[in-house]
C-alpha cells in the first residue's frame, strides 16, 4: 500500500479541505443508491443505502462491502461516493450505512449515535450477514472505523463469523487525544464549528421530541465537541460525562483483542488526529495491519493532476482485501 499527495496539494489541512469540495469523486456518473429502511431492536429505524446496477450487470460478486460514515457523514460524502464508484466499476456490492439521524430524517428514540456504538454495528452486521450468501468486508469511516473497531474487540473470534475483514479509516481511536486536537486554534475555528453547525440542529430536534432530555442552554453554549458531549452524547448513551464516554469507547487500548483481519489507517498529517497518539506495532495484535502514510489529511487521499481524484484510498483498500 502506497499513497503520495500531488505536489499541488500540500499540508494535512489542504488535503482535509479539498477531498470532500473540489477532487472528482466518480469517473462518469454520480453513484444511485437505493435506500431500505430497517427497524431497530428498540423500535426506532436507521436507513440504509445500497448501491444501484445497471441491468446489464455481470453475475453478484463474492463480496459485500459495508460503510460505515464519520461524524456527520453520509451516503453522499465524499469517501461513501469514491468507493461506491469504485464497486461499481469492479462489479462489488456496496452499501453505506446511516447512524441514526444522518439519512435526512429525525430518529424515534431519545438517543443518537456515538463513538462506540457497537452493539449497534453488531445487530447491523449480523443483519448484512443473514441478507447476503457474499463475504462481508466492513469498512468504517473516522467515527464510524472507530465503532466498528470497538465492535471487532468485544466481539472477538466470534467476528469472524459474521465479517471476513475490517477496515478503520482515519479513526480517532484515542478519542481523548482525538476530542481535545480538535478543539483548538485552526481546528476549533474550521472544523470544529463545522461540526457543531449541524450538530446542534439535530441535538435541538431530538429536544422537541422529548421535552427536558438535556439542557437546551447548555447546549447552546457548548463551544467544542468536549463541551457538546457532555451535554448530549454521554448522557443520553449512558456514559456519565465526556472522560467516561471518550475513555470506554476508544478503540486504541483494546486492538490486541481483535481476532479477525482488521486494516488500522491512520495519516500523520492529520489535523484531527496527533501523531504522538496513533498506536505502534507493538500495541496491536497480529490480526491488525497498521497503515500509517505521512499524508493524506483526514481521509483525503486526492491524488493525481489538478483538481485530484479519489481513486487511491479504495484501491489501496480493495489491494489489503485481495490479499487476505
């Protein structure tokens, strides 16, 4: 595996920006999902996109690619399409699954999604898993890579009956280290604010909802994603603050526990991510396989002339896979 940034495009921040705003995503046409909505052990619903063939398509593959998004993610970001793209050219099965409340529709229940939502991923992927005769190679996406590597951990051997691989990408798996990065200077202007912009809207929605779920002029205030969490995550997922929450669900601490084929991405140029916390070699087991290029942003990975493409980040992915 191998990933350069073009000469054009230097720095973490610039290859962060520019991936989701200005690099081609899909060669000829945008990906057409078709959406399944599936109902929740607890009675809510999360939405599920699948990827659209032409009827002309070759015989189904042997494999069912499963994304996970980030924070605030979707079927139509930027890294969802670029592998949908990707499938579709290479005849796999894709399908991005939402969190509750990213499909564009409020959720039912008092709650959310988080960082370690993994007996979530787990009823999930058991469903993939009963729904297709394929392989099923589950790849999550920052937030999402982190879940599913916590997913990976409590579940053990026993993954392996469900998933053939997993695959993190640009994860926060110290979530304290992670939280903290990106709540300062450059972060907290651009990306930080970004994320509240959206975040709040829901938080306030899901207040509607259920009248004195959590402090409206707390949350209001929250100034950082710390702040945010304290005041709605943690709570309402049953964590006792921010620290519980951040410490219980980082995935880092627990890698040595994965029993199945997992690929840990991590670029040192990442602005949400210090380089000083990614784990080392000898802080995993022998089923991870760390990846850690010195650029490509937070899942960036733009590569060729200007404006750039999206190809490099799924084919160095589907490369990891092939080899297994």
């Amino acid at each position: 595996m191998k990933y350069n940034a073009p000469l054009w495009l230097p720095g973490g921040n610039l290859q962060t920006i520019w991936a989701p705003l200005f690099a081609k995503r899909y060669h000829t046409s945008k990906p057409v999902f078709r959406r399944e909505r599936w109902t929740t052990p607890d009675g809510d619903f999360v939405d599920v996109d699948f990827l659209v063939f032409h009827k002309s398509r070759l015989a189904k593959n042997a494999l069912q690619l499963v994304m996970f998004h980030g924070l605030e993610g979707s079927s139509q970001s930027h890294y969802c399409e670029s592998f949908a793209d990707y499938a579709y050219r290479n005849n796999l099965d894709f399908a991005v699954v939402h969190f509750r409340g990213c499909s564009g529709t409020v959720n039912l229940a008092p709650r959310a999604y988080h960082s370690g939502d993994f007996e979530e991923i787990a009823w999930i992927l058991q469903r993939f898993k009963i729904k297709t005769k394929s392989s099923v190679i589950a790849i999550g996406v920052s937030l999402g890579g982190n879940a599913l590597l916590r997913w990976a951990e409590e579940f053990g051997k026993s993954a392996s009956k469900v998933v053939k691989a997993v695959v993190a990408v640009c994860s926060p798996i110290d979530l304290a280290a992670g939280g903290r990065h990106i709540g300062v200077g450059f972060n907290k202007i651009v990306y930080t604010r970004r994320f509240l912009n959206t975040m709040k809207p829901k938080a306030l929605l899901k207040l509607k909802q259920y009248p004195g779920l959590f402090d409206r002029e707390a949350l209001l205030r929250a100034h950082d994603l710390h702040s945010f969490d304290n005041v709605f995550t943690a709570p309402l997922h049953g964590f006792k603050n921010t620290e519980d929450y951040w410490k219980r669900c980082s995935a880092k601490p627990y890698l040595n526990q994965i029993k199945i084929p997992a690929l840990v991405i991590n670029t040192k140029n990442d602005p949400f991510i210090p380089v000083a916390c990614l784990p080392r070699a000898h802080e995993v087991g022998q089923w991870v396989r760390l990846w850690q290029p010195m650029q490509g942003g937070h899942v960036g990975f733009a590569a060729g002339p200007y404006p750039g493409h999206l190809d490099e980040l799924p084919i160095n992915v589907m490369q990891w896979i092939s080899a297994l």
